[in-house]
C-alpha cells in the first residue's frame, strides 16, 4: 500500500513537472517570438519615423526673399576646404556659380555625419546637401535630388604589397583581391549612413557569400578611412572612383582598381517638398555640364593629379593643418592686442591681399593689409611690403577705428562690422550712413539698418541730403567687403579648430 501511494505520487510529480516545463517553454517561446516582433517593429517605426521625419516648408521664393542660400557640405579635398587661405572645391565652385546666376549669397555648414545632415537639410538648417553623394531608392523615401552632375562607379579600396614597386604587374595583381568574389568573408569598413553598405549588402547577394561590414564611426569621412588602408590600420574599404583615384595620387600604395559597382548618379539633395529649387537647379546643372568651365572644374579636381597632390601635402591646406596662411603667427600676435579672433582678422587680410606681402592696388594701397603710404607712416611702417610692419599698421589703424566706434556701437559684435566697414571705405561715410539710419528713424547701432542706408549713399536723394557730408559712396563695396570678411571668418571658423 505505501510503495503504491509512493509510485502515484512519483507519477504525479513527474506529470506535474512535465506540465511546468511545457509551460515554461512555451513562455520562453512566446517571450523570444515577442522580441523578434518588437525588434522587427521597432526597425520598421525606425524607418517610418524617418520617412515621415518633418520637412520645413522653405522653397527658392524664400531663400530669394532671404537672400542666402544655405547649403550643408563636408570638409573633403574634393567637396569643400580651405588652402592658402581661399575656399577651394568642387561642389563649392559649383555652387558659388549657381548662387551667383540667380543672385544670393552662400552660406556653408559643414557637417561630417551624414545621417545628420540628413536632419538639417529636413529641419531647414541648410537648404541643399552638397555631398558626394550617391543616388538610391532608399534615400529617395526621405529627400529628393537634383540631376546628376557626375557618373562614377564605386571601387574598393585596399593596399599593395609593403615592395609592391619592385614587383612586375602579375605579381601585384596576385596578392590583391581583383574579382568581387574575393570579397567573401572579408571585412570592409564602411562610412557609417552611406549608401556603400546597401550597395555591399547587394553585392553578397549577387557574389553568393557574405561580405562582413564592419560600420565606421559616424563623423568618419570616406577620406579618413581610405587613410586608414593606406597607413594598414584597417584592410578594406569602398569610395567612388574619382575620389580613390584622387587619394591613390597621394598615396601611390593603395590599389583602387577593383571595380564592385557600375556607373552610380552623383547628385545634391534637396528638401521634397522643394520642387522650386530643384527645377531651377535642375535648368542649371543640365547647362552648366555642357560647359567648358565645368570641364575645367571638374578636371581640377578629379584629373589634374599633380595640383590634387600639391594641395594635399600643403601646410597650408586645412586637410593637413590648423595653419591658413604664412604669416598666422604674426595675425595671432596682433588679433589678442586687437581683441579679435585671430581668424577674423585673418579672414580681412586675405580679403585685402590674399596674404600677398607684395600687392599693390591701383589706388596706392600697398601689402598684407594695403595700406597707403601715409597711412603706414602714421602707424610706424618703414616699409608696406614688411609683413609684420604692415600688419602691426593695420591693427593700430583698426584700434583707432574701434576707438571711434565705442560710444555710438556698445555691442562688441556689431562694432565689428562698422570697423571694417569704415576701414574700406573710410569713416566718413559710414558716419553719414548712420545719420540718415537716424533721420529716417533705423536703428543706428544696428549693422543691418545702416548698411542699407549706406548703400543707398549712391543714390542723388541720399547722398545729397544735408546730413550726408562725405556725399556720394558706391556703398555696394563696403556693404560685400564686411559680409564676404563674415563670410570668410565663419569658413575658417568651422574647419579650422585653433
């Protein structure tokens, strides 16, 4: 009788636990199905989210009322940098062109991450995105494009044998990976956001093997990665052609003649809901590529090896250094007595000399600062063409300037602009500017209001006003000498970090 109790008591717990573990394993299975379906979810409202991410409404009607196009770029030797001082680029010389026929200013945002310039351009902080940037349905869902203004096939990126130049062709190719096939179980580090992953992903498809993609950190640019192969940090990597051409110029190490993509559409992105901008823009690039100074710009570039090698070893390319010009140290020393920004004042020298020691206007003024003789004299310069007399002058003179400023422009910001306008053009008439702001009831402490005023000193009714002394100005100079110096300042700013 006990044995038999005992054996229903074993069959019960065997049964009961035989229940629990069902239980628990179907817990478990519904737990993991439930993950995979909120992982899967949670991707799809991810993409959603940034299908349906907000757009500012903000066509060419109101960038033509605001007078400025913004466009967000990224400091790249082919896209957007600064040598010697002067803003230099593909996609920058083509959009100054652009901006200049239907008549505004250019304004850069230099951003390196992509999925972020992605949001600016969206939210409204810039108007056009002016990567080298590839067309692809899956951009399509968040931004529109222009037409194409280039074709380009994407390479894959990786370096020659450590004596590659003592080998013969044959046995280079031997050790170098020549078919997409070879890709198989290799890594490849990619621009994190770009369209070089989805083109990879396709690729393992297409080749019957997985390619490893290895995501790069998102404020590394194409250019920091194929540095990276040529210096072995990593192994592989993928870019357009033109570009891996450009950098194999300067790295003659890297081999980048494996193609992995046909011809891809290169093109700027715009806002959706932009149709405006993109029409007109559309007009332009169809044009512009026709041209010979396309051909010229495109060919600077992306061809001419030897300028692309010399703009890449330069010290004074801000790819390489925080350095804009030979006499930085010189404008450092002057800007702290100034209490200026060294970049802002630097900015004003190559406005006035594109740091040419030697130049000489017609009207006289002579070196960095261009400064007339009588001026120089008054200031202790012995000689214009001295780079430090000249811009020890030309602080002094900017100092008496500020000096005459203070008490009617408090605001240190504001005061700025007035000195370098009076600079230009001589106090005078930017004194007569501020009288007519204050006769027809501007605000005379205010930049925007008395630059308006002071160009129309050329026009009979103000220049010949009472108040206006100094009479007659072409104010159009002085009004672009201070915005294109801002211009220039807030350039250097975001590319040069000393």
């Amino acid at each position: 009788m006990f044995l038999r109790k005992r054996s229903l008591i074993n069959q019960l717990c065997h049964r009961t636990f035989g229940y629990l573990l069902r239980i628990l394993l179907c817990f478990l299975l519904c737990l993991f199905a439930a993950c995979g379906r909120t992982s899967s979810d949670s991707k799809a409202i991810d993409k959603n989210k940034r299908v349906a991410e907000e757009v500012v409404d903000f066509d060419l009607d109101k960038i033509m009322a605001r007078g400025l196009l913004k466009v967000i770029i990224e400091n790249s030797s082919t896209s957007y940098f600064i040598y010697k001082g002067q803003p230099m680029g593909y996609d920058y010389e083509l959009l100054r062109r652009y901006a200049r026929s239907i008549g505004v200013r250019l304004q850069f945002i230099i951003s390196q991450d992509l999925e972020e310039s992605f949001r600016k351009l969206n939210s409204g902080e810039g108007d056009i995105l002016a990567y080298n940037l590839t067309v692809t349905k899956e951009r399509k869902e968040r931004i529109a494009f222009t037409h194409y203004h280039n074709l380009v096939r994407l390479v894959l990126i990786q370096r020659k044998p450590e004596n590659w130049y003592q080998m013969k062709l044959h046995e280079i190719e031997d050790q170098l990976l020549t078919n997409p096939v070879d890709l198989i179980g290799k890594e490849v580090v990619v621009r994190k956001g770009s369209s070089y992953i989805s083109r990879l992903e396709n690729l393992s498809d297409e080749i019957g093997g997985d390619i490893v993609l290895v995501p790069a950190f998102a404020e590394q640019t194409t250019e920091n990665l194929i540095h990276e192969v040529a210096t072995g940090k990593i192994q592989y990597t993928v870019a357009e052609e033109n570009v891996a051409l450009l950098n194999a110029t300067y790295f003659p190490i890297l081999d980048v003649s494996t193609a992995i993509s046909l011809p891809q559409q290169i093109a700027w992105g715009l806002r959706k809901n932009g149709s405006q901008l993109q029409k007109s823009l559309n007009l332009w690039i169809d044009g512009m590529r026709k041209t010979a100074d396309y051909n010229v710009i495109y060919n600077r570039y992306f061809k001419n090896t030897k300028t692309y090698t010399l703009l890449a070893q330069s010290d004074f390319s801000n790819l390489n250094s925080n350095t804009i010009s030979p006499y930085d140290e010189q404008i450092k020393a002057a800007s702290h007595e100034l209490g200026w920004d060294w970049k802002l004042l630097a900015a004003m020298v190559f406005k006035e000399s594109q740091f040419k020691p030697k130049a000489k206007s017609w009207a006289g003024a002579v070196g960095l600062m261009q400064l007339v003789p009588d001026t120089g004299e008054l200031y202790g310069a012995k000689d214009l063409t001295n780079p430090a007399q000249n811009i020890n002058a030309g602080v002094k003179y900017l100092l008496w300037l500020d000096k005459l400023w203070t008490k009617r422009i408090p605001d240190k910001k504001e005061r700025i602009k007035f000195v370098l306008a009076s600079y230009n053009v001589g106090q005078g008439h930017v004194i007569d500017a501020v009288k007519l702001t204050e006769k027809y009831h501007g605000d005379a402490a205010s930049w925007n209001d008395v630059s308006e005023y002071l160009l129309k000193k050329s026009e009979p009714n103000y220049f010949n006003d009472p108040v206006a002394e100094f009479g007659y100005c072409r104010g159009a100079e002085p009004v672009n000498y201070v915005a294109d110096i801002l211009s220039l300042f807030d350039q250097y700013s975001q590319m040069i970090s000393v």
